[in-house]
C-alpha cells in the first residue's frame, strides 16, 4: 500500500510547527510525517482496518482515525481513508487542538 498525503494533512502538519516555533519549540512536520508513513506500512489491512470510524455531525463518513504517538508527546490524531491500493491521509491533528465539528 502506498501513503498518499492531501494538500489538508500538509498544511495540517505545517499548522502544528507554526504553533510549535510560536512557543519555542523545534519544527517536527518531517519527523511527523516519517513516523506516520512508517506506522502505515507495517500495518496489515486485511482484517481488522485500525482505527475508528469518523463521524461529522452524527454521521459516519469515509474516513477513519488513529492515535499516533511521534515522541514523548501525545498521540496526535491521524484521519485517513482506506482505498483498494493506496492510504490517504487527510488530517493530521495535534492532541489538544480542538476537536472537528
């Protein structure tokens, strides 16, 4: 399977060093990044697809989410969408950002 990344889930990840350089902190989005793609490769998407269902208003939509943890820090949130050859990945979401609506 092959990690496909939306322009969303970049400038998510670029969101997240703004943030990280406003209080001081180093840029990760590489690292981040690396650590996703590695998380997805060595996953076996025949039975069960990790991660749980997204619902956007009480409805179920075609993406999913996983906790993954780059680091010490908190798991950050990891939304993507499973296709017959590739893994998309929309949005990359730090642990204490808000919560999507």
């Amino acid at each position: 399977m092959k990690v496909l990344w939306r322009k969303s889930a970049i400038q998510s990840l670029l969101e997240i060093d703004r943030w990280r350089s406003s209080i001081e902190l180093s840029k990760i989005a590489s690292y981040q990044r690396l650590s996703i793609e590695s998380y997805f490769e060595i996953k076996d998407f025949t039975f069960p697809i990790p991660g749980r269902t997204v619902f956007i208003r009480n409805y179920p939509v075609d993406l999913r989410m996983v906790l993954i943890s780059v680091g010490k820090s908190d798991p950050y949130k990891v939304f993507f969408r499973l296709t017959s050859r590739n893994i998309e990945i929309f949005l990359v979401r730090h642990p204490h950002q808000k919560t999507l609506e």
